[in-house]
C-alpha cells in the first residue's frame, strides 16, 4: 500500500484498536521517520513512526476517516459535558485526593 496519500495535513483517521481506541487523530506533518498528529478529543500530541504507522493501516487498526472537518468539529463539541465533567472531576475530587494523600503520608508521620 503506498503512504503517499496521508502525507497531506488535515487528513483525519479514526483508531479503532489499541492504547489510541476510539480516537481521531488529525497529521499535522510527516518527518522522516514520524507521523506527527494532534488526538482527539484529548487534543495530545502524538508522534508515531512510519512503520508502524504503515502496520496499522495495513492491520485497518488504523483507518482513513472520510469525516469533513464541520463534522470533527460537531462531534468535538457534542461531548461537551463530558469535557466539563472530566475537568470538574479533576479539579474537585481527583486533586484534593491526591494532595490528602500527600499529607497523609509524608507531612503527618
């Protein structure tokens, strides 16, 4: 299979395998030996070799998403709540367990 068409910036792949599941990941630019992408929707940065980038297409681990960029953009959006749940659960329960955590274990001994 040649890799000359997902050379282009912008082109968008949906991950249906793997640690990346369930993600979209838009290339952002193609170096030598990297694929670099921004995930979605955890807007990370990824970079991923060639090689086995080439494996997961090859595997449809991998697969060339034909979503318009309005229709990432919807589908970003529409998981809003989410979004704000995820960061107020962060900000309220996470953080304050770990700092409690924290000083329960070293600060109190």
């Amino acid at each position: 299979m040649s890799n000359t068409t997902y050379k282009k910036a912008g082109k968008l792949f949906a991950v249906h395998h793997g640690d990346y599941a369930g993600q979209m990941f838009a290339l952002v630019e193609k170096e030598e030996h990297n694929y670099n992408f921004l995930s979605m929707p955890e807007m990370k940065n990824i970079s991923v070799t060639v090689e086995d980038f080439n494996e997961g297409i090859e595997k449809e681990i991998i697969k060339f998403s034909k979503m318009s960029k309005q229709e990432v953009h919807d589908w970003y959006w529409s998981m809003e709540e989410i979004y704000k749940h995820n960061f107020n659960h962060l900000h309220n329960v996470f953080y304050p367990t770990q700092i409690k955590g924290f000083f329960d274990e070293f600060v109190f001994e």
